[in-house]
C-alpha cells in the first residue's frame, strides 16, 4: 500500500476515561429497536421500493416484532409522503407500533414533515443536522456556533408545529457524522437542544449518536457512548440510540460495545441494508443475544421464510455466509466438523441436557427454522463418515453400523470427488441403496425353510439367472445356518459376521431393515443391507446383499 502516509484517525477520544462498559460480560437485556429498512435502507437500493412493496415490508416489520419503524423522509418525495400518509389514513399501523419520519433541520422540510403526520396515533420526529470537522469545514463552511444554530431553530420549530399537529409526538436529535465529531462539541450541542426541548419522566427524548461512518476501532466507539451518557443533562429523561454503519465492518461489535456503554436504543436494518457496507444488522445482534440466554424481543423463528421476502422486495441478497441467515453458516462440509456435530446431537439426546452446547453450532438452527437434514450437514468430497451416516439417519431413518459408515464414506466421497459436485441427500440415499441395498446377482435369495428347528437346518431356494435350486444347511442359529449353506455352496469363505437391524418405522406395515458385515480371508470386508416387512428376511437379505459384493470380487 503505497499512500498509508495520506490516511490520519479523524475520530476523537473522550477527554476524560470512559471504560466502565468493559466491567460488564453481555448485554443483559433487548434494547428498543428501531428499523430504519424503510429509509436508510430504502434509500440504498439501486431501485427503491414502490408503494406496494413498502407497504409488504412494513408489515412483515410488524410481523417481525418491531414497535418502533422509521417509515421515510416524507418531505423528500412523493412516493415517500404518500407511503406515509397511507399509513395514516388506512389505520395500517397497530396500536403498540410507533413510526418514526426523519427531516433536516430546515423549516420547510419540518412544516411538510408535520403535514405528512397529520392524524398519527404516535410518531418520533427525528431532526438530524451534521456536525463533524469535515461538514462543518467541507459541506457547511460553518463555524460551531453556526451549526449549533441550526439545530436550534429546528429543535425549537418542531416544538412549534408538535403543539400546532393532531397527533401525538416524541422527538429525536442525531448530531449527523457524531464519530467525526470533536466530543466536547458534540455533547454541547446535544445538551443545548435538550434545553429547548424539557425532556421530561411523561415526555422523554431520544438522543441518536450515529456512527454515520465508522471510524474507529469498536471499544473507542464505546468509550465516546460513555462519556455522552455520563455527562448528558437530563439524562434520566433521554433515550440514548445507536447508529452504527458498517465502514470498518465492525457494526454489529459497535452496537453491542454501545449497549454495554449505555445505549438503550438500537436503529438498524434486517441483514445490514444500508449505504456503502450498509448499517447495523439487526438480525444478528438479536440472534447474538439470543445465543446468551436473553430474549431479543424479536421473532426470527423463520429466518428462511423472512429471507425471502427480504430479497424479493429489496433485489438484494443475503450472503451465503452472512450470519444466521446465510444458507452455508450452519453447514458443515469438512469430515471432523461434521462427526463432531453428529456425536454432539446423540449425546444431547442420550442425556436431555437443558442447555445448548453443540460443538460448532452457537446456537440450534431450528429455532430460526433451519432443518438438520440439508442445512446442517452438506456431503462433498471432503465430508466424512460421521456426516454422512448421519444424514441417512436424519433423513431416512438408516442407522448403519459404524464401520459401515466408513465404508460408506468412502464411496459417496469418491462419487463427489469423481463428479466435482456436493451430493444432496437423495443422491446420498441412492448410492446407498445401489451400493448395499437388496443385492441380488450373481445370487437372488427367493424364500427359506427350516426343517429342524432344534439344530436348525435349512432349506433355502436361490436363482442364479435362469437357474433356480434348493441349498442347505446347518448352524448354531436360523442366520447361520443360511450363511453356511451360501459359504458351501459358492465355494467361499468368510468370518466375523458384523449384524445389526431396527425399524425403519412403527405400525403393523412397518419396515425392518438389517446390515451385515462379513471378512474375507484377505481381511477385506464386505457390507450388505436387506429391508423387509419380516425382521428375519430383511436379515437375509443383507447377508446375500454382502455376499455377493464378496462373490463379485
């Protein structure tokens, strides 16, 4: 990087320590939330919602849990007044549900605001003005005093027309740019426009602390938080907001740094929409609570479901990684991850522990409706056995033997690998089945006797293409006999016959399903499957399944 000499820290530190935040461990309860999608993030789109779809996210806001929503700029369009004023006159917007209007600190826009709210039930009526070196030097070319002005006169006109409006009114300061904000100067002018506005215990105010770009490192953020909140007049009267953006990517650790500071109100967007990277994401700051025990307030039980109706309004889309809503953050595709998670699920349902403690899963994907089987473990060529036994079994009801998933493994890794693609689980079921299932050449089992059941002797009755005959044998059990009478007559040997069966299903149609394991005398082995309504054909089937993969070679 060749021009890191023309880059200088433009934030500035409180003049005094502010680091009682880092005392606390979590954030111990939800803050208000306010989603600002419908402007910050509206106004980041390459195309913006048009009434229909505002109205459609609107309610799936409302859906989600969000009591307070800033619904526009209404003076900065028509589309948007209009989107306001629909609101209003439809009664769309419930009773426990405040929306908030944003407006600049300039008469005209604060009178067509008010015009826009006429009749609201309750809405903030956010002022911002900007305030950093770079607008004051920049932008404004305003001295301090100036700009301090102009958040005066809009403070005190928003008074004016509150008392002048039907409608109930709560207001809202943001020093625009407050990160690139000379901290002294910042709490002065928040403090002179609560001198205009009286907060009081009846008539709260919300003071907003934008990181309108970020520009520093979280726990400096945190600390400026602080210092606001310490030294704030009327400050059991204020409502202290968050901003954050994204710039640094350290929005959501600014917020929750925040929280810890003070801040007992959060303004964001689903998924981070916003300009440049976009703002806070307010669906993992709640999931990240939510991981901690505490209850977010919010409903992201359908995370999948709101997915859809985010990226189909917005033309945006979630990332494959993005946190929680990601279609790949809960999947694991590597062998150890997976056989850990699979070990991690049949020890929590073997000990019905209270508490989640999944290796590599924060928290269960199925409470934000995940599923187990395709979200969670994903088969590719670097998948294990451990993954891929335990989709058959979360799938298919199909619990092999543990050295049958290895075998197994192998062969669904070499199918993926061969073909360079992930295998989804009915491709998984299929290689099972034409690998193992029901094997019946070079030798079908068609039916079994058994003549002595005190020394169990057998009769079995096999085709080999076109020819059909009756084989016997004796053994110490009903499955050995028949092992021993296919052993005789194929003129092959094995050992260690490995046996294992349950239930496909309950009901008096249910399906029995047996693998076998066998060793030949070159220490290979050899697996098979059988399924059947009987328990004891299913088993012989998967012995004829196995011998036959071993009559093969």
């Amino acid at each position: 990087m060749k021009n890191v000499e023309k880059y200088a820290r433009g934030y500035f530190m409180p003049p005094e320590t502010s680091l009682n935040w880092t005392r606390k461990e979590y954030i111990t309860e939800a803050p208000t939330w306010c989603s600002v999608d419908l402007r910050d993030g509206n106004q980041a789109l390459i195309v913006p919602m048009n009434l229909e779809e505002k109205l459609e996210y609107f309610q799936l806001l409302v859906d989600i849990g969000f009591k307070e929503i800033e619904v526009g700029f209404p003076a900065a369009s028509e589309t948007e007044f209009t989107f306001l004023r629909t609101l209003i006159e439809q009664n769309l917007i419930p009773d426990d549900v405040t929306i908030q209007v944003l407006t600049q600190s300039r008469e005209h826009i604060i009178r067509k605001t008010f015009e826009s709210l006429q009749g609201a039930k309750k809405a903030v009526v956010h002022l911002y003005n900007s305030t950093s070196v770079a607008q004051r030097e920049q932008v404004f070319r305003k001295s301090k005093e100036e700009i301090i002005d102009i958040a005066l006169a809009g403070a005190k006109l928003l008074k004016q027309c509150a008392a002048e409006t039907e409608g109930n009114f709560q207001f809202q300061y943001s020093p625009e740019s407050f990160t690139g904000t000379e901290i002294d100067f910042a709490l002065e002018i928040c403090n002179r426009v609560l001198d205009v506005w009286q907060p009081t215990a009846e008539n709260q105010v919300i003071i907003n602390l934008p990181a309108t770009v970020s520009m520093s490192m979280p726990h400096v953020y945190a600390s400026q938080i602080e210092y606001m909140s310490e030294h704030m007049n009327y400050r059991e009267h204020v409502i202290l907001s968050l901003h954050p953006h994204n710039d640094r990517g350290t929005g959501v650790a600014d917020a929750e740094l925040g929280m810890l500071a003070g801040a007992q109100r959060v303004e964001g967007t689903l998924f981070g929409n916003g300009e440049r990277t976009g703002n806070v994401d307010i669906v993992t700051l709640a999931l990240n609570m939510y991981s901690h025990g505490v209850d977010p307030k919010l409903n992201f039980e359908n995370v999948p479901a709101i997915i859809s109706v985010y990226e189909r309004l917005t033309k945006m889309r979630v990332g494959e990684r993005h946190p929680y809503g990601g279609e790949l953050v809960f999947t694991a595709f590597s062998g150890s991850h997976q056989d850990a998670i699979a070990k991690g699920m049949k020890w929590r349902e073997e000990k019905e522990r209270q508490y989640w403690s999944i290796p590599y899963l924060l928290i269960d994907p199925k409470d934000i409706g995940r599923e187990y089987e395709g979200d969670i473990i994903r088969i590719n060529s670097q998948s294990g056995k451990g993954g891929i036994g335990f989709v058959l079994q979360q799938k298919y009801g199909l619990d092999l033997p543990p050295k049958m998933r290895e075998h197994f493994g192998y062969c669904v890794k070499n199918v993926s690998d061969h073909q360079q693609k992930e295998l989804m689980p009915d491709d998984i079921y299929d290689i099972f089945v034409k690998q193992y299932v029901n094997i019946n050449t070079p030798v079908e089992f068609v039916k079994y006797r058994f003549t002595n059941d005190e020394d169990f002797q057998t009769t079995v009755t096999i085709r080999s293409g076109n020819d059909v005959k009756e084989i016997t044998g004796t053994g110490n059990g009903r499955l050995d006999a028949i092992s021993n009478a296919l052993q005789t007559h194929l003129g092959i040997e094995y050992t260690d016959l490995v046996y294992k069966e349950h239930a496909l299903e309950t009901g008096s149609k249910s399906q029995a399903v047996s693998y076998i394991g066998i060793t030949a005398k070159d220490g290979s082995m050899y697996w098979g499957c059988g399924t059947d309504v009987d328990i004891m054909t299913s088993s012989v089937k998967a012995l004829f399944s196995a011998v036959n993969q071993l009559s093969r070679n």
